[in-house]
C-alpha cells in the first residue's frame, strides 16, 4: 500500500499553494490501480491537488479511513477478500464512521452480480460505476464533481457548526450558554446544577460603568472555569448568573462543597483602575433530580434571594416559592372570575380619634366572595401581585372609595403598592374617577405599601407628587418595619404614618415594641405628621396606646370591617 501524490512542480515565486484533496482508491486488483494512477497522473485540476490513498481489501480501507477524516471521495470495488467487502464497507463509513460527507462510488467489474438499481437503493452511495465504463474523461469529471459536493458539504457544516458555537456560547465570557444548558440535560439525567447569581451586579454596572461590569463577569468566568472545570460543567447563563454542573454519584458532602465554592469565590479579588472587588453570591442548588433540574435550581435560587444576601437554599418541595407559586396557581383565575363577575367587594373599617371618639376615615379593604365564602387579602393578595391583578384590584376599591366619598362626604383611604405606580394610566385613570363621581379628592388617601420600591426611582416618586397635587393624602402603611421608611417620610410628600400591626399587637407584651412606638411617635411629632396605631385588638394595647398618648386607632377592638353597602354614616 502506498500513498501517492500527483501535483505538478510548483513555482513558490508565481504560484499559490494549492488545496489538497484526498481520494481513496479501495480494489484488491493492482492493475487497476496502476491504471486509475496513470490517468490521475495526467489530469490537471485548477483549485486543488489530490493526494491519493490505495487499499487493496476492506480492512485496509478501514485503516486508512480511521486515520485520515478528511477523504473527500472513495472509488470502491464490491468483490474484493469477500464477495461483498465493498458494500460492507459502505455500511461502515456510513453507520460505525457515522461520516456522511466522504463521496462513495461503488465501481465493479461485476455488475451483473450487483444491480446499480439494487445496490444503489439499499446503500448510502453517490453513484455506480462499472469499471469499464470509467474512461479518463468520465473518471475527471467524477473526481471533479465528488469533490466540489464534498466541499460543499464541509462548508456547510463548518457554517453551522459556527452558528451552533455563536448560539450556545455566552460572546462575553465565552462560556456555554443557557441554551447549550437545557440542551447538555436533555442528554443526561440525574445532574446536580449549582446556580450563582452575583449579589448587586446592577449596581456595579450603575456606580462603575456597564466596561466594568463586563470585565467582572469576565474574570469570575474564567476563575470558575479554571477552579472547578475538571468535576464541573461550567455556563454563564445570563448577566449575573453562573451555573456549576455535575453528574457523578459520590458527592455525599454536597453541602460542604457548595459552601466551599461560595467561600472560594468571596476570596477571589477582581481589580481594574479605580476599581477592586470581592463577589458576594446567593446560591440555589438542585441536587441529582431526574427531571426539571434547571426549574428546581432556580426555584431554590429565588428562594435563597428572598432570605437575604450570601444565603445557600437546596431546592426540595417544601420552598416557600413552590407555595408561593402553588398559591398563585389556586387564586389567579379565582381572582379572574371574581374581577369579572363581581366577586370582589368593598369592606369599611373605621380609623378613630381617640380624643373625642369620632370616625377619622375609614380604610377600605378588599374581600373576594367565592362559593358563599368571603376571603381576606392575607389568602390571595401575594398572588394577586405575581398573576398581575393587583392593578385591577386597586381599581375597583379607587372607584368605590370615590363613590361613597361623594356619596357621603366622609373621608376614605386605598391602600395601593408599587405595582400600581408601574402603570402607565394609573393618574389618568385617578383623574377620570374623581372627575366621574365629582368627588372632593381631599377626601381621598392613599396606603402606600411597599413605599421602598418607591423611594428608590426617581420616575415613581415624581407620580406620587403628582398624584398628591391633585389633592390626595399619602399616609405610609407598616410604618417602622423597615429602617429605609424614615427616609420614604423625608422625601414623599406624607402627611400620616400607620405603625405596623406587629409593634401594637403586642405593645403591652413587649418592652421592644413600645420602645419602637414611642421612637416613631417622637419622629411623627417632630415632622408633625399624624400617627395612626392599627391592630388594635384588645383592652389592654387599646389602654398602652392610649397612655402613650398616640391619638388615631384602627382594629377589631374598636371596630370590625364591614361592607360598604352596610356601612352607616
């Protein structure tokens, strides 16, 4: 067996190198390859030169395939050390080889024996040949064409596979992607996915530029990469989350593995001008599940999200965020229903001035009937949130609270949260009601909950002052539960503050909570603005806040809720 290489001379100085193309000439008769080498000899082809490999059985031609990846077309004899080695050969490049793009050309002397029809509709060939019927100028132009398909066929896949890379590969980091992710669990089950999401990431790039923010998730890649790529799969899914994958069984001490990459990542160092780093993470696990493994991790990430920074969750079927989610699932289309067919109602509880007894205002708050049941907010008002209904909601109590506003002349509060502000017609709509019912708006406030999210955007705290110049009152909701709410009573236009239920409820249990009470009362004075004590739901908070000398109050104690259409004003 020889290789042989016909090109001509080439003259460095006026010619290029030429493209070398691989042909494999595979029959146990050496005539015909002294005869197929003289004609190759002789041909001329202007964009590549051949290089010719010879094989005198199968089992050579096997050899020489393993060897070389890269034959463009293989000329092959059937009757050669069995009467159907050819064709056995076929079926091996094409199954065991799996090498679709090699040209195969069946070229026998005994094509009575093997009918082209035959052979060709039950092998993966390209074309069939008898060896008589190969003249020079037919073996060029089979030569010629096999290769121009093969180079095709290269480009092709050269191209996809291009495509592929920029479709599974994150461009920054380099890393595979999320896509590349979901695609390696399809072919593997049983995975651990360890997911790291970088703590403020969106404040490195708002505080250092988006150049800074690229350059961390660039080095915190490649130091992934280089510490754990030997037992782990390594991806960077998106901004600010990485993910760490394994398959193998012996990875008892889970636990302390996850916590040592945590620790491992908060001594890693990133610098750059003017800039120095050490990450914090929140890390959600999904250990060795069968199925879902990405949901699972990410369900148990956003859980650890929630408890706080640095925190580590493992996802199992008690998450707080599996219930949470079970419980959307439950009341969003209840929620649905009743928005349609008048299932939510209206419910009055009065806030009183404990110095002379009277009725302040009265906060609305909102029940949902369903099957002859009524329900309070602390049932469905999460999912509300999460399915996107909490807006609706607030819409149907702004439109009641206007209408007995005008009705009655009383005062009325709406609770409204962060949700609210987010859409676009929320002052519009404001606008529109007051205007239909003809209502004084200075009989209107609004409960601001979740007011952190407000303080923090600039755009939202322009809407609460517009919606204040209108002639609404704000009062804060759950004064005291977080520190940031001193600062939200500086820089929104309040006039009240409602102190949280959980400091009244207990204020004649707990020296903390009356301590806090009066730490906000001196606050509240000191701003001159009013201080509502809701929850109050026994004799003895009632007589605590009243020595405290606090002078508005709202709970069961004093009065319960009731519909408004029962309400008696």
């Amino acid at each position: 067996m020889a290789n042989l290489t016909f090109a001509k001379e080439q003259k460095p100085h006026t010619q290029s190198i030429k493209n070398i193309q691989k042909i494999l000439i595979v029959d146990d008769d050496q005539a015909v390859h002294d005869i197929t080498n003289i004609a190759l000899e002789s041909m001329n082809f202007s964009d590549f030169e051949l290089e010719v490999l010879t094989a005198h059985s199968s089992a050579e031609a096997q050899t020489l395939l393993n060897e070389h990846d890269n034959i463009a077309l293989a000329l092959i004899d059937v009757v050669m050390e069995t009467p159907e080695a050819g064709l056995d050969l076929v079926e091996y490049i094409r199954n065991e080889l799996e090498n679709d793009f090699i040209r195969l050309i069946i070229r026998t002397g005994q094509a009575n024996d093997f009918p082209p029809m035959h052979v060709i509709q039950h092998y993966d060939i390209n074309d069939f040949k008898e060896k008589t019927e190969l003249t020079r100028e037919r073996l060029y132009t089979t030569i010629r064409t096999s290769i121009k398909q093969y180079g095709q066929l290269v480009e092709l896949q050269n191209k996809y596979e291009e495509t592929y890379r920029q479709m599974t590969t994150d461009s920054l980091t380099l890393l595979p992607n999320r896509i590349k992710l979901i695609e390696d669990f399809s072919k593997q089950s049983h995975q651990t996915l360890i997911l790291i999401d970088i703590i403020g990431f969106s404040h490195i790039n708002e505080t250092n530029g988006y150049d800074v923010g690229d350059y961390v998730l660039k080095e915190l890649g490649a130091f992934l990469f280089s510490k754990y790529s030997e037992t782990y799969s390594v991806y960077h899914l998106n901004n600010d989350v990485f993910a760490l994958v394994t398959c193998k069984d012996h990875l008892e001490s889970l636990q302390y593995n996850v916590e040592k990459i945590k620790d491992d990542i908060s001594k890693f160092s990133i610098e750059t001008d003017n800039f120095n780093i050490h990450i914090e993470t929140t890390i959600g696990v999904a250990y060795q599940t069968e199925d879902d493994v990405l949901k699972k991790a990410e369900l148990a990430l956003k859980e650890a999200r929630n408890l706080g920074r640095n925190q580590i969750k493992f996802y199992s079927s008690d998450l707080k965020v599996i219930q949470q989610i079970n419980d959307t699932n439950h009341w969003a289309p209840i929620i649905k229903y009743a928005l349609e067919h008048s299932g939510i109602l209206a419910y009055a509880q009065p806030i009183f001035n404990l110095n002379n007894q009277s009725i302040d205002k009265y906060e609305l708050l909102v029940r949902i009937k369903y099957k002859d049941e009524i329900f309070t907010p602390s049932k469905f008002i999460k999912a509300a949130r999460h399915s996107g209904q909490l807006y609706n909601i607030f819409k149907f109590m702004f439109d009641q609270g206007c209408k007995y506003a005008a009705k009655t002349g009383k005062n009325f509060s709406i609770n409204i949260s962060d949700c609210e502000f987010h859409h676009e017609g929320l002052i519009e709509f404001i606008q529109e009601t007051i205007h239909h019912y003809s209502v004084d708006p200075k009989l209107l406030s609004l409960e601001v909950l979740e007011s952190q999210a407000i303080t923090q955007s600039d755009e939202m705290q322009d809407l609460v002052l517009a919606i204040h110049n209108l002639g609404l009152e704000f009062i804060i909701d759950d004064f005291g539960v977080q520190c940031s709410n001193f600062a939200q009573a500086e820089f929104l236009p309040i006039t009240t503050l409602k102190i949280d239920g959980s400091f009244i409820e207990n204020i004649h249990e707990s020296k903390n909570s009356k301590i806090i009470v009066k730490t906000i009362q001196t606050f509240a004075r000191e701003k001159g603005l009013k201080l509502i004590a809701e929850f109050v739901c026994n004799q003895e908070s009632y007589n605590e806040i009243k020595e405290l000398g606090i002078e508005y109050a709202q709970g069961f104690y004093l009065a319960e809720p009731v519909p408004l259409d029962d309400l008696n004003v």
